[in-house]
C-alpha cells in the first residue's frame, strides 16, 4: 500500500529492511522454527501468525552473515531475523502529502483550532465548540491522540482513559552514516515491560542514525521534556 501512496502522493519511501539481532541460543531456536512454520505454510493454521505468513522478503540470518551486514553491533551477535521490505518515511512528509492531497478533494483544514466542548443537539447532529467558532456536524471522527479520552467525555463517553508515556529519540548527525545499514533491534526491545517504546537503531529517509525510543509513564499529556538519563 505505501509503495502506491508514496508515487502517488509524492512523499519518500525507502526499504532499507529491519533487522532483529540474536544473542541468546533460544532466540535462534524460535527464529528457526518459525521459519519452519513459514516455509512449510503451516503458520496459517496459527491465527496470531497469519499476518506473519504474507510478509514478504524474509531472510534468517547465520552469525557470519549478521555480522557481514552489521559489523558494528555491541557484542557477539549469534544471528539475525532480516524482514528486507520494511519501509522508513519521513513523518511529517507524509501528513503534508495527506494533508494536500485532501485539500485537493475538498477537505478545508482549520489551523490553531482547539475543541472546547461538544453539545448534542435533540436532531441528532452536534455543535462542535472551538476557540475560533462553532461548527455543526452530523458525525466527528476523535483522532485527537492521548487527548482523545478528553474529547470522548465531552460526548459523555467515559469508557477509556488515556495514560501517557512520554519518549525520546536521539537523532544522530549524517557524518555517522553509514554506521549501520539496516534499522536494527534486539528481541527485549518488544517486552514493554523495559524502559523502550520497541525499537533499537533505526535510520531517517536522509540517512540520520535514529537511536530510541525511551519511554517514561507521565501524568501530563503534553509533556516533552528530555532528560539527561534518557539518552
Ligand atoms: C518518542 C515516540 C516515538 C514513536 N515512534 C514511532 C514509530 O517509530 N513508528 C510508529 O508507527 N509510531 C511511533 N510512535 C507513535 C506515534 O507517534 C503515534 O501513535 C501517532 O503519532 C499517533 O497519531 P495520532 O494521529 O493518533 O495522534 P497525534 O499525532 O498525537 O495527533 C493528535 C492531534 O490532535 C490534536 N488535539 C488534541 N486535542 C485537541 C483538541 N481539544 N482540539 C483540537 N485538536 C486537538 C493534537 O494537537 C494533535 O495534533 C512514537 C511515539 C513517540 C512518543
């Protein structure tokens, strides 16, 4: 789908792969058998491994190889899972290239706009209240991210709230490309029990080395702050 998006649109896509390292014997074991699950087709028969099955351009790395790809990886990798199709974009690009491609179609966007409140009205329909005027609407799509429980409640919805987790990313210069090849993680960066959102070294479209997230459970949704200890 983002291949299409992206020559439609006009936004950069590259696929430079992602890579998870081994470094424990049992993570190679598991590695191997679902390989064996994909190469067989008997991964179909396990529901939760149904997505896995129709990813394309999966490679199982040996430790002469993964370190071949990778020569700067910390430590004595044992081997490696490369998904040779993951795609990086560059965020902003592609809401730009969303946001125009709307306007286009119709869309008007309203800058600086903040949602007050929301009141029902008795035919059905809603006065969306904002800091500039009201707008009436039939129906409202909540994509207002971890504020999104805020505005489920003006609507009298409470059935979820929202805890925010607050992280951060070191971007690295461009005289370090090349450092590594592949956005790379380790198999503990997807327990969320650590101090990680998931992720590793990862790269930017332009070739910045991406390194994080961190993450840190706040009680403030707009809180940004970056310190010292999460880099
Ligand atoms: C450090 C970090 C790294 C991440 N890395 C990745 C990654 O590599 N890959 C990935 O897929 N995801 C990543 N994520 C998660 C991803 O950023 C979010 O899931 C995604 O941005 C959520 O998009 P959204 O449109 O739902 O919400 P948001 O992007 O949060 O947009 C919500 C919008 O609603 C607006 N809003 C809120 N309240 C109101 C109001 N009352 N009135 C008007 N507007 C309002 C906000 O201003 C905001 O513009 C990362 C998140 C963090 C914090």
């Amino acid at each position: 789908m983002y291949t299409q998006l992206s020559k439609d649109l006009g936004f950069e896509l590259k696929r430079p792969g992602s890579l998870v390292v081994f470094y424990k014997k049992t993570e190679v074991l598991i590695a191997r058998l679902l390989k064996f699950l994909k190469v067989t087709g008997l991964g179909h028969l396990i529901k939760p491994l149904r997505q896995f099955m129709k990813v394309p351009g999966l490679k199982w790395l040996n430790e002469t190889e993964v370190n071949e790809l990778e020569p700067n990886l910390k430590g004595r990798p044992i081997g490696g899972f490369w998904m040779t199709t993951m795609g990086i974009v560059e965020p902003h690009e592609v809401c730009m290239a969303f946001a125009e491609n709307a306007v286009e179609n119709g869309v008007e966007i309203k800058l600086e706009t903040e949602v007050l409140d929301i009141e029902k009205t008795d035919d059905e329909k809603m006065r969306v209240i904002t800091n500039h005027s009201i707008i009436e609407c039939k129906y409202l799509i909540n994509c207002a991210g971890v504020w999104a429980d805020v505005i489920a409640e003006m609507v009298d919805d409470r059935f979820y709230t929202i805890h925010p987790r607050r992280g951060a990313i070191a971007i690295f210069d461009k005289s370090r490309k090349g450092f590594i090849n592949t956005p790379c993680g380790v198999v503990s960066n997807t327990d969320r029990t650590n101090n990680t959102k998931g992720g590793g070294a990862s790269l930017t479209p332009e070739g910045n080395m991406l390194w994080g997230p961190t993450v840190t459970d706040t009680p403030f949704k707009d809180e940004k702050t970056v310190e010292p200890q999460d880099l």
